[in-house]
C-alpha cells in the first residue's frame, strides 16, 4: 500500500481524499474512517467528512452492504460469512439482515451451483468426503440446515 508523504490537514483535503476512494468502489463508513485516519486525518475532521459525505449521497451503508453483498454472493459466500463481513465493515444489524433478506430464495440454489463447481456432480460416496464437503461450505459461510439436504439422494439419482 502507498503511503502518503504528508497527512491531510483540512477537511477539504479529507473531503478530496474520501471522495477519491469512493470513486474506485462503495465504502462503509468504518473503512472510510480507517482510511483516512491512515492518511493522518484528526479524528473530529473526519467525523464531519463522513457527515457530509452522508448528506451529499455520496456514502452509504446501505449501498455499500448490497454492492458487497451482491458481489460475495456470486463468488458462492453464504449468509452466516456475508453477515460477519458486513458487521466487521460497520453495517449496522439491522440493514444486514435486511440485505441478507434479499437473497433468501437464492441461498439453495447458489449453494448447490457451488457444491457441483467444486466437488462434481455425483454425490459424495463415504463419510470422510461428505465432511471434507461440508466443511468446505461451512467455510464459505453456509449453515449446516442448508448444507445436509444436499447429499440427500433425490428420486432422480436413484
């Protein structure tokens, strides 16, 4: 990471700064306010930025929560990982789990799209295999209720 050779002063210099990294992708606030507190801002300075920031639409938790949200999802994380990773970013509770509510239809299908990408499609054929599966989705930040009725076989596979 690029360190800066001076720190940032005045609230425009913050201002600048937020809105830069807010130009490459959505932030929370907390990343936001860690950011600039590593390009030296005072603490009360940045407090005001991210008010104003807030104001003027340009950050939002919200927002940032259902881009980050949106984006883990596709890459097969589950809803027990995306919380954790919105609530260390600063989100608060109530808006994950109300982006989380979003994608509740979807959490089966996407978990059976992953499990077939990683491991193929025939269903695992000892108990060792089924656990190295299962821990490998309850890393991804699956629950187990969702995990288990996948290496159920279904009348099809019979």
């Amino acid at each position: 990471m690029r360190r800066p050779s001076k720190t940032l002063d005045s609230q425009a210099e913050l201002h600048a700064a937020a809105l830069n990294l807010l130009a490459r992708r959505e932030h929370s606030a907390l990343e936001l306010q860690h950011k600039l507190a590593q390009r030296g801002g005072a603490a009360e300075a940045i407090a005001q930025v991210l008010q104003t920031l807030q104001a003027e639409g340009w950050q939002d938790d919200a927002r940032f929560a259902e881009v980050y949200a949106s984006s883990r999802f596709d890459k097969g994380y589950g809803p027990l990982r995306l919380r954790r990773d919105l609530q260390e970013r600063g989100v608060a509770d109530t808006v994950v789990t109300t982006v989380l509510a979003d994608f509740a239809d979807l959490w089966s299908a996407r978990l059976q799209r992953l499990r077939r990408r990683r491991f193929g499609e025939s269903l695992p054929t000892t108990p060792a295999e089924q656990a190295r599966q299962v821990r490998f989705l309850r890393q991804r930040g699956y629950t187990m209720d969702q995990i288990m009725p996948l290496f159920k076989p279904t009348e099809t596979d019979s």
